[in-house]
C-alpha cells in the first residue's frame, strides 16, 4: 500500500518512470437495475398537475375556477352549471348519451369525462378547441347547453355577485371580470382534474399492483393492436384517427371534417382516453354504445378488423377496468358559492 501511495505521488510530480498503473478495485456488486415494466415506454407517466408550468395554477385562480365549474348563475335559466353534464362525483359525467341543456334540450354528442381532458392533444371529441381555457367558453354560450345570450352577459352577473370580483381580484391581481378570465380559471382547476389508479403504480415498477387477469388483459390490448391509436399516459387523447378505420362504422357525425372543413378528416375523432372508462359509459361520440363489453368488440371489429372472441374481450375490458382512478374527493367538493346581489338577473326559463 505504502509503495503504491508513493509510486503515486511520484507520478503526480511528472517523475520517470511512469507508475504502475494502480489495479482497478474489485467491481462492488451492483444490484440489478429494477426491469422497467412491460409497455412502460408506450404509456409513459400520468402527470400530477396537467400544465406546462405548475406555478401558474396558483390556489386562488383553481378555488375560482372550481366554483365557477359549480356554479349554476352561468346558465340561462340558473340550473345548469359545468357540473351538470361532468359530475366529478362521477368520473366527470352524467351516465347519458347525450345531456340535457337548456330547456332539457340535447346536442348529438356524449359528455366525454373533464377527468384528465387537459392531458389531450385538444378538447371535444373533433379537436375543434386547443385546450382547457378554449373549451370552457363554449358551453356557456350554446343555446343548448347553458345558453346565455353573451359573453358580456356573463360579465354583468358575475360582476353583479359581490363574492365574485374578490375573488377575481385574488386569481388575477385585480378585480376586473372578463370571459377570458372564467375561462382562465375553469381550466386552472381542470388541470388537477388527475386521477391515478392501478395502472400507474404498475407503470411505476410495482408489479403486483395489477393481478394476473388484467396483466394478461393488458398483453391482449397491446398485442391486438389497440395501442396503435390508445397509448400515451392518457391511454388515448394524443392523436385523431378515423372512425371504421378497417370496416367502416356507420354514422351521421362526421368528427373533424366539421372543425377542418376537410374532406379527408371525414370520420375523424379524437382516440379517446380510456382511463376510467370503465366508469364513463354510454361510450363512442354519440353515446350510442351501453356497455363496455360492445364498445371493445366494435373497436376490434372496425378499427382492427379483428373478430375478438368473448373471452378475449373479456380479458381486455379486465385490464381496462385498472384504468379506473381515485376521485380526488377533496380537491373536487362543491365549494360554497358567493350570494347573488340585489341586481343579478333573475333565472330565464325562455
Ligand atoms: C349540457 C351539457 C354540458 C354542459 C353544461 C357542459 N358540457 Fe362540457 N361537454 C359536453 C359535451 C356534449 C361535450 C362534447 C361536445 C363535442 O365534442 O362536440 C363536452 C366537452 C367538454 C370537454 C372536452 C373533453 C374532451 O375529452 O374532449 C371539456 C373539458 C368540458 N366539456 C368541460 C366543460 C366545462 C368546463 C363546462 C362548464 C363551463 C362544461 N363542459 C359544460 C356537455 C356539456
Ligand atoms: C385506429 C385507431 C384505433 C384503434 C386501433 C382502436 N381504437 Fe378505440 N377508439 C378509436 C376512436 C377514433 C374512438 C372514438 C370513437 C367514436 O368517436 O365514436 C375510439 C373509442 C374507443 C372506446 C370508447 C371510448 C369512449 O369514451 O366512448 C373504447 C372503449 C375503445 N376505443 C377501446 C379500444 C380497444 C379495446 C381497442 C383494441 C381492441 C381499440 N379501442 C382500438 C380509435 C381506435
């Protein structure tokens, strides 16, 4: 030890000749680097807040945008809030095909979940609105959703509820109300809208957090082929593909062409998320589809051009029931909503 130490030193110093070079020290046993879990690259990681930049998310600007998502004074008649159509009690939608509105009027399309939407490369099922903020000004003014007149409607009644300009003042440093600024706030709020569940801790690394049955669930989906079109951390939501892909599907909506006004867009929809879709049934864009079980089948039959047998829609409608998350029971309660003052409109049931 001492001869090596010296011979060394005497090599630092530049001295001939040069030194033995020191032997290596024996390799320390390194433990066995953890095996990424199978198919871990396809999906990716579930992010906890859905935003590029967390810190613009501040407290204030979500607890506004939760309550204007609850609040019923931004619909015509003061009945129907964002609330109405996503019930975040439940998974973020109403267990209809289609939703009532104004007047208990319906549009064509199901209430896809508000549960994760912000992960999406856009929102509604043709992709007609960038993101979360874009979107949340339009149901407020469809006469069939919650059909206010205006946008300078809005204003005036959230202006005339004297809680709301405080909190407008708190979100965005001073009290002035815009449309922009509601929408600002619903999307804040929407952006922790996440809702991990088995599967993330299985992409994680703990490998018993799925059982056999869904692990093999999970074999068939990407073996199949359905993670052609469902894949990312949204398991779905990063690309638009067409509807009868292989065979075609019949129906009147003809997806993104509307939004493009292209013709090669015809039948074109956003590949839907299917984390919770266990819960989120009717399925496909016009809620037409009761059951899971069928809108499996479907898929196979028109988008892969695969019969599955029942078995082996069985095993993947396992897997994707640990696509069901944890509701975030808190972040999601119904806050107190500020009083209406002496002169906000009176609900319009015209
Ligand atoms: C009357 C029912 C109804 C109300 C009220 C309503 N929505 Fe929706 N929402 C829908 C329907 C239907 C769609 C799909 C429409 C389409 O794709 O053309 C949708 C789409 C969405 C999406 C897109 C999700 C995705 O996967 O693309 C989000 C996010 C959303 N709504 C949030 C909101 C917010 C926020 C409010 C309140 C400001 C609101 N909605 C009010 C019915 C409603
Ligand atoms: C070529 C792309 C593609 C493939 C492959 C594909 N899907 Fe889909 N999937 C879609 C599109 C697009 C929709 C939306 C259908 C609609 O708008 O009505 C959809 C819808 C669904 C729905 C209904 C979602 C909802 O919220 O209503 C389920 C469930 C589903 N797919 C599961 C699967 C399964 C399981 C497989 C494999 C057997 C699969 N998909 C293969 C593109 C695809």
């Amino acid at each position: 030890m001492h001869l090596v130490l010296t011979s060394l030193l005497l090599g630092c110093a530049g001295s001939d000749p040069a030194p033995e070079p020191t032997p290596e020290p024996a390799p320390v046993e390194a433990p066995a680097p953890p095996t990424p879990p199978k198919y871990a690259a396809l999906f990716g990681t579930l992010p906890e807040v859905m935003a590029d930049d967390p810190a613009t998310l501040t407290d204030a600007k979500i607890d506004l945008g939760r309550s204007l998502y609850y609040d019923p004074r931004l619909s015509k008649n003061h009945d129907i809030s964002c609330n109405s159509c996503h019930q975040l009690d439940k998974y973020g939608v109403d267990g209809e095909p289609t939703s009532p509105g104004h007047k208990g009027a319906r549009g064509d399309r199901n209430s896809p979940t508000s549960y994760n939407a912000a992960l999406h490369i856009a929102q509604f099922w043709d992709g007609r609105a960038p993101d979360v903020e874009a979107q949340a000004k339009g149901p407020v003014l469809n006469p069939v959703e919650m059909a206010m007149p205006t946008a300078d409607v809005v204003v005036e009644v959230l202006t005339s509820i004297p809680g709301y300009p405080p909190l407008f003042e708190a979100a965005f440093g001073d009290a002035t109300i815009t449309y922009d600024r509601m929408a600002e706030a619903i999307g804040a709020f929407e952006r922790k809208l996440v809702t991990p569940g088995p599967f993330d801790a299985y992409l994680a690394g703990d490998s018993e957090a799925l059982t056999d049955a869904e692990k093999a669930g999970l074999d068939l989906f990407v073996t199949t082929g359905c993670t052609t079109c469902h894949i990312g951390p949204g398991v779905g939501g990063s690309m638009y593909q067409k509807l009868g892909l292989v065979k075609p599907y019949e129906t009147e909506d003809v997806g993104r062409s509307k939004a493009t006004g292209k013709d090669a867009d015809k039948y074109f929809f956003k590949v839907p998320s299917l984390r919770n879709i266990e819960k989120t049934g009717p399925y496909f864009h016009d809620g037409s589809i009761a059951t899971l079980d069928e809108a499996v089948r479907l898929m196979g039959t028109h988008q892969l051009g695969k019969d599955l047998t029942d078995e082996q829609v069985q095993s993947i409608v396992t897997f994707l029931g640990a696509l069901t998350g944890e509701i975030p029971t808190e972040y999601v309660a119904k806050p107190t909503l500020p009083e209406s003052g002496p002169t906000t409109p009176k609900a319009d049931p015209s």
